[in-house]
C-alpha cells in the first residue's frame, strides 16, 4: 500500500475491524464508479471505510473481504445500500438562494407571458429539500391562478432519501431559516418536526433516476432545471455529458442551475453561462 490514507485506514480498521485493505478500497470505489459515476479517490478511504463498516457487522463479517464475497453477483440488491452508503445527500431548503430569487424571476415573467405549462426538475434531489423548496415557490406563485399546471419532478440514485423525501418530514433545525412564504407550507407534527402539506406536496413527483448512461425516460421540455452538488463527485467526462444531456432537455430560454463549484464548458452545447452565479439559460 503505497497510498498514505489507506495506509493509515488499514492500521485503523485491524485495530477496530472489520478489517480493511487496498483491494477493498479499489472494490468499492469502481463498483460505485461503475454504478452511478461517483469518483471515490484513495483520500476517501477513511470515509469509505467508516460508512460501510456499521453494515459489514451488521452482517456479521469480520472482514471487508468476506462482505466484497457477498456482493460478487453485481446485480445483488445489497449494491443499492452499497451506493446509499456512499453517496453524500447534505441539502438544505433554499440553499443557494440567488438560484431561487433567478427561478421566481423566470416564473413571474413567464406567468405574465400567459404560459399555463411549467415543468421543473431537480435531478439529485436528496431528501426532498430542493425540490420542495421549488415546489413552495412555484405555488406561492400561482396562488390565484389555478390554470397553471405545474409540475416538479424530483429524482435521485439513492432509494433510501427518495423514501424520505416522499415521506417529507424535517427536523426543526431544517426548517427554521424558511423564507417567510415558505412557512404555511411546512405543518407542524406533536414530535417538533415539520411535514410538507398543500400545493406544494401535491407538485412533487419523486423518482428514481441515474444521471449516468443508459436511457433518460423524461423528455420535457423543461422551464428549470437544478442539478446542484452532484456533478463534483463525477468526473470531468461524465459532467460534460450530463450537462449536455440536460441543456437539451430545456426549453428555449429555460434555465439550469449547477452547485456553486460546478461549471459547465458551454462550447458545442445550446446554453450560454447568465450573470447568476452557475447558471445558464437555454440559446
Ligand atoms: C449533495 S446532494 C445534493 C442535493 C441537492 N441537489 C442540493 O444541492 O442541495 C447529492 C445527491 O446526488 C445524488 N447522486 C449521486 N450520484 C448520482 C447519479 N449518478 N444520478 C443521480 N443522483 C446522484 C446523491 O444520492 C445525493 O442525494
């Protein structure tokens, strides 16, 4: 082992087990690679080791080796908790708020252009806090106008946040920086958390959906697209070909949002880069 973080993870593991060694790492890290374009660079050994090690006991394995055994047959369903495991889903509602302040602009602009169709997508929605976020502008919005038909599908590769994000309960701490719009939306439970209910709830559709390869089944046109905190896990390659892929989803003048380290290499694609940080617009 060449590398000085798995070094000192393996150290770490056969002190604490189960124990864990380069093979495993270079295991998992092209398995999810495979799967859903995630890198996982030898520096990610320490991370590696500690979400999956819970669950490699839970098995009762006292080896990664023997839980690398377990997962030989690459279409065993344990390779969802695999990449469940591994992904990272931090979100918050409104996070980047200049994006949101860019789609309620595009909104107003297009509900006072009479357009009654609006088609939103957040395509690595995590536990639901994007997408509801936009679900909550769309309908505060429309309030009024009940001819507007909206919709904002949601979509991720890990099973376990869509389940929750279908679900869509928040802990107070998630919910206590809601723009003032946002809080009719949000119901309080007897146990301090909060439930998404209304409109809002009702635009939502949650999905599963892989950004990478393989066939996209939706065909918009969309009027927004976020795609937010996922292309820098990807590598370059793979960014590039799901911003392409999505720029073509949009309608003319419809507008994509990345995360705030997420840039898009605009030649040979029909987007062109806004003065609102990480976003385009649609040419
Ligand atoms: C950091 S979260 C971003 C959540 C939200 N977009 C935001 O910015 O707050 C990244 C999400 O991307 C998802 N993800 C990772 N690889 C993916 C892929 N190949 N296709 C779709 N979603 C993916 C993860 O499961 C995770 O929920």
């Amino acid at each position: 082992m060449t590398e000085p973080a798995l070094r000192d993870i393996a150290a770490a593991s056969s002190a604490t087990g189960p124990a864990f060694e380069a093979r495993d790492m270079r295991f998992f890290a092209d398995g999810v690679r495979q799967r859903i374009g995630v890198v996982l660079p030898d520096a990610k050994a320490a991370l590696v080791f500690r979400r999956l090690a819970p669950r490699v006991r839970e098995l009762g394995f006292d080896t990664f080796a023997r839980y690398r055994e377990h997962l030989a047959d690459p279409h065993d369903a344990e390779w969802e908790r695999v990449v469940a495991l591994l992904t990272t889903n931090h979100s918050r509602f409104f996070r980047e708020i200049h994006h949101f302040k860019l789609l309620s602009r595009h909104l107003e602009e297009a509900f006072g252009r009479g357009v009654k169709r609006m088609r939103l997508w957040s395509a690595a929605c995590a536990a639901g806090q994007e997408p509801y976020s936009m679900a909550m502008l769309v309908a505060h919005l429309k309030q009024g106008r009940p001819e507007i038909d909206a919709r904002v599908l949601a979509t991720d590769v890990d099973r376990t946040v869509l389940e929750a994000a279908a679900v869509g309960r928040y802990a107070p701490e998630d919910v206590g920086h809601l723009p003032r719009f946002a809080r009719p939306f949000m119901t309080p439970e007897a146990d301090g958390t909060f439930t998404v209910t209304g409109t809002p709830r009702d635009l939502v559709r949650f999905r599963y959906h892989n950004l990478i390869g393989g066939e996209w089944p939706m065909r918009g046109p969309f009027d927004a697209i976020f795609c937010r905190n996922v292309l820098i896990y990807l590598a370059p390659d793979d960014q590039t070909k799901v911003i392409k892929r999505l720029a073509r989803l949009l309608k003319v003048g419809g507008i994509l949002c990345l995360g705030h380290s997420e840039i898009a290499r605009t030649e040979d694609m029909p987007i062109k880069r806004i003065e609102v940080a990480s976003s385009y617009v649609r040419i």
